[in-house]
C-alpha cells in the first residue's frame, strides 16, 4: 500500500460522512404540518372524521405520553402493519425513548401489538408494528410512549408524529 493508497481511502470515508451528515440535516429540517394539533396534559384524539390522507399531526410530551386514532373500517382490509412516522424530535439529554403501540377495540379492551424504539434516542423515522390480523373496524390505535430511566422535572422531551397508517405491505 503506498501513501497514496492510504489517502484516498481517507477521503473518500470522509466523503461518505458528509454526504450522511447532509442527508440527516436535511431530513430532520422538515417543517411540520401548518394543521398540527397539540396535545396537552391529557390523551390526544384525532377527530373521528378523519381521513388517512389527512395531515394530522401529534405531540408526545413528558406531560402527555398517549394519543388514541380512531381506525376507519375501510383501512382494515389485508391491513399487515400499522405504520408510525416520527417526523422530529427534541431529546437534548437523549433519555431511551421507546414507544409501545396496542389496539383498543370498541368494548376498551387493549391488545398490545408491538414497540419500537428511536436510535438514536432523538432520531426520527418510519416503524412499522405487526397488526397480527387483531386489528378490527370500530376501534383504535393507541401509541404510548415508554421512557426507561427517571427523568427531571427540567428535562424536555417532545415527539412529533403523522397521523397513523395501516399498511399492507
């Protein structure tokens, strides 16, 4: 190997590592939907009406770590996934977030589906969950999210989501 060799595979790792650093910058400086809807201090909800080409956002906040979605019966047909997408999140200390997502069907009984987890901890992105054939008209998502260590009164931890999604594939 001559001292050549050795340079350009420096750089070209280099290179490798902007163009991801480019790529993270720009996919996390997506603005958030102009109809956003926070979610303060208790469950959010979307509105029953909704449709799943509505752009309807969530805030998951230390104060309120749940929203329920209310599941259209037309989604549920050959429904394989539900599909989560974070689309930012603010985690300065970046405390493990991990985030469990159940169906609750019309009677309020909760069947956990599945969970996911953010890596790293202020990373957004799109996670799907197993539907495992439980998910029936007449019921809801509910996505929680799960801290696993003790947090401050002064930590901030906010999670923006879409408007969840039932997926076939």
């Amino acid at each position: 190997m001559t001292a050549g060799d050795h340079l350009g595979s420096t750089n070209a790792r280099q290179c490798v590592v902007v163009v991801l650093a480019l790529c993270v910058s720009v996919s996390s400086a997506a603005p958030a939907s102009a109809r956003s809807r926070y979610v303060n201090g208790r469950e959010g909800q979307a509105p029953r009406n909704s449709s799943p080409s509505d752009a309807t956002v969530f805030h998951l906040t230390l104060a309120s770590r749940s929203v329920t979605q209310p599941v259209a019966p037309d989604e549920v047909p050959g429904a394989r996934f539900v599909q989560v997408e974070v689309t930012d999140v603010v985690n300065r200390k970046k405390l493990p977030l991990s985030f469990e997502v159940r169906y609750q069907a019309k009677d309020k009984t909760k069947i956990y589906l599945g969970s996911f987890a953010l890596y790293p901890a202020d990373n957004p992105g799109k996670f799907i969950v197993a539907t495992q054939g439980k998910v029936k008209g007449d019921g809801s998502i509910v996505l929680t999210m799960v801290l696993s260590e003790h947090v401050d009164a002064a930590d901030v931890v906010n999670v923006t989501i879409k408007r969840m999604r039932l997926v076939s594939e």
